[in-house]
C-alpha cells in the first residue's frame, strides 16, 4: 500500500526567506560590533551637543589674567570751611578750574570781629613797645645827668681836699677840717660808682623790659597773621589745575568749621585702582605691565604700587599707563584690564576652560570619535583665555573644555 514520494526543489520559498534575514541579522551585527564594543567599554553616555570642544596647537603663550579698575585721581582733596559762617558758592560739580579760580566764599563775622581785636591789641602791644623805649631813654638821660653831677661833685671835692692840704702846710687849718675834706672826696667816688653802677642796671631793666614788650607784641602779630590767614581762607581758591567733582553744600548753608565744602580733582593725576584675586599676590610687582580696555581697544600700562596687605581675599594695585589716558575717562569709571605675567613663544596651548578648576588642571578628557577618554596631563602658565600644556597631550588633540566634575572621574565616555 505504501507510495515512493518524489524529493521536492532544495531551494524553497520559505528557506530563501529565512536565509536572507538570518543574512541581514548577521551583516548588522558585524557593522554595529564596533558601536557595541565602544558602548560597553564606555563608563559613561554624555550629550556631545552640551560640551564645548577645544583643539591643542602651538603657538605663543601669553599668561594674563583679566582684572576690573576704577579710575580714580591721586590728587582729590576736599576743601574744608576754614570757620563757622555762610557759604556763597562761585561754581558748580563738573566745573572745569584753574589754579587760583575761586570756588566758594564763606562769610564769618565771628573770625572777622576776632580779627580786628587781634589787630587792635597789636596796636596796643606796639605802642607800649615804643613807649617803654621812650621810657628807658628817658631814665638813662637821668642817669647820666646823675653821673655828671657825681663827677663834677668828686672833682670839687678834689680841689676842696688840694686846698685843705696847702693850708694844712701853712698852718691854717686844723686835723678835723683835713679829714672832712678827704672824707668828701671818698663820698663824691661812691657816689661816682654808685651812679655808674645805676647806670648799667637801669640799661639791663630796660632792654628787659623793652624785650618784653617786644616778644608780646610779636606773639599778638603771630596769632593776628594766623587769623588773617584764616580770614583770607574763607575765600576758598582752587589749589591747582582740575575738575570740581563734588559740593556737598547748597548756597547759603550755614556751615561750621572744617566742614567739607566741595572737592577737586587733579586729572592730570588719574591713576588706575585694580584688585587682584591673592593667588596672584606673588605674580604682582610694580612695574607688571598689563593692558587697560577702554574704546574697543587696549592701551598699555604698568604697576606703580602694591598694598602690602590682603583685604577680603583680594589684593589693591594703582597703575598708571606708559604714555597718556585716553580722553573722556571719568573720576570712578570702571575699565577692565589684563594683567601681563609673563610670554612664552612656540608651546603647545589649548584653550582655558572649567576643566582646569574641575580636575586642577591633572587631566582632561580627549575625544576620538564618538569616544572621549580620560588622560592625565601636566599644565603650565595658564593664562585667562589660553593654557600651556607641558605633556599628556599632542599637537591636534581635541579635549573637552567643559566642566568636568559631573562626570566623576570616569575613564571614558561615549558621546551621543
């Protein structure tokens, strides 16, 4: 009962099928075994659209770092009232002034009336002065009539004793008459020296007295010298070439004294005010050259003093440029500036960005394709926009500049 059944065709329908999917299974897998192999290497997926990429090169290297500065003028004192009054003001902020221009009045019947007895009281000193001269002219006059007296006296008595002598010789007077008349001789020297003496002292007692006078009448004109000064610094003058930056009074305000009137700057003066992140503390020294931004361009300059002290993690330095201010700067205008460490010519650089301060510039990651990897680097100057890099990378690398620290120190990472 049993049949022979023919072999049907080898190559049916239904196997053709399955052959070419099992085909097209095979191709794909052998193309998507190099994306397969880097996914599974990769510690990491990262959206390549939220990196930015940089490329090392070489070239030359300059280390800077960008600052902000305040113009500010090394000459701006603030006048001040020399005394209580009424202030009268002759100019107005802004005001452009010259050495001497007057400024402000202040009007002070207080330091006048006290002038004008300072005045009267050296008329009074003076005139004593000179009258205490008349009088020691006066009693020296006296005293030297009395030395005459005293010496015609001592001549008389002289001739008064000769006479006692040759009629003593005669025999016509007696011891007693003799002795008197040599006695009055005596009297008319004391008298003589006496008189002479009187003399000097009333000269000492004078000249003191005069010198007395004298020294209170210098003192009176001393302290009335001193109020003129005052009275004539109520007239306030601009003290050199400059600009009125502030009045901190209204016209006929009642001020008192040593009360700020107004200030004036020198701007011929302007000095550049920059502060300076202390990491940098040791780079800084005057004479660092460094580059002021002002009008789209940069003019140079360089450091003129340091402040020996840190003040809130930062340090003070004043710059002026190397040839003249560019015109229009305002006293307190902020400039940004570029301070010049240092130059390197011919080294391999890249550009600065957040991986340095992720990785404290100890690695980067190099993109190869679709794949970036982890390599350890050494930096050296790194300067605001650019960073030299001494080994770990080559010529034409391209690295991650981004913000590293969110991929937590992975070796590698796939790119999407």
């Amino acid at each position: 009962m049993d049949r022979a059944v023919g072999r049907g065709p080898a190559f049916t329908r239904p196997r053709m099928i399955a052959a070419g999917v099992l085909l097209a299974v095979v191709i794909g897998l052998a193309f998507a075994f190099p994306a397969i192999r880097r996914w599974s290497r990769a510690d990491r997926a990262v959206d390549a659209s939220t990196l930015s990429m940089g490329v090392v090169v070489r070239g030359d290297l300059v280390r800077d770092i960008s600052v902000q500065g305040r113009v500010v003028a090394a000459l701006h004192p603030t006048l001040v009232s020399p005394a209580q009054g009424i202030v009268s003001l002759r100019t107005k902020a802004g005001s452009v002034v010259r050495r001497g221009d007057v400024l402000a009045v202040v009007d002070s019947p207080e330091l006048r009336s006290a002038l004008e007895q300072s005045r009267a009281q050296v008329l009074s000193l003076g005139t004593d002065y000179e009258r205490a001269k008349i009088a020691g002219s006066q009693s020296d006059a006296r005293l030297r009539q009395q030395v005459a007296l005293a010496e015609v006296r001592l001549e008389a008595a002289k001739r008064g004793l000769q006479r006692a002598e040759l009629l003593r010789h005669d025999g016509l007077i007696n011891g007693t008459d003799f002795e008197r008349a040599q006695d009055d001789v005596h009297v008319a020297q004391l008298e003589l020296e006496q008189a002479r003496r009187e003399i000097g002292l009333n000269r000492e007692t004078a000249d003191f007295d005069i010198r007395s006078r004298k020294l209170q009448a210098d003192r009176q004109q001393s302290a009335t010298d001193e109020l003129q000064k005052r009275f004539e610094d109520l007239t306030i003058r601009a003290p050199f070439d400059g600009m009125v930056a502030a009045i901190t009074v209204n016209e006929r305000d009642a001020v008192a004294a040593n009360q700020a009137i107004l200030t004036v700057i020198n701007l011929s003066s302007l000095e550049l005010e920059i502060t300076i992140p202390e990491e940098y503390a040791g780079d800084v020294r005057i004479g660092t050259p460094l580059m002021i931004g002002y009008g789209g361009g940069e003019k140079g300059a360089h450091i003129t003093a340091v402040s020996p002290e840190i003040v809130g993690n930062q340090i003070t330095a004043r710059a002026v440029p190397d040839e003249q201010w560019p015109e229009g700067l305002r006293q307190n205008q902020r400039v940004s500036a570029r301070l010049v460490f240092e130059s390197k010519k011919n080294v391999l650089k890249l550009p600065r960005g957040a991986f340095v301060e992720a990785s404290g510039g100890r690695s980067a990651y190099v993109v190869d394709g679709s794949m970036a990897t982890r390599r350890a680097i050494t930096l050296g100057s790194v300067g605001a926009s650019e960073v030299e890099i001494v080994s770990g990378l080559r010529e034409g690398d391209r690295v991650i500049l981004s913000d590293t620290s969110p991929f937590g120190n992975v070796n590698t990472l796939i790119l999407q």
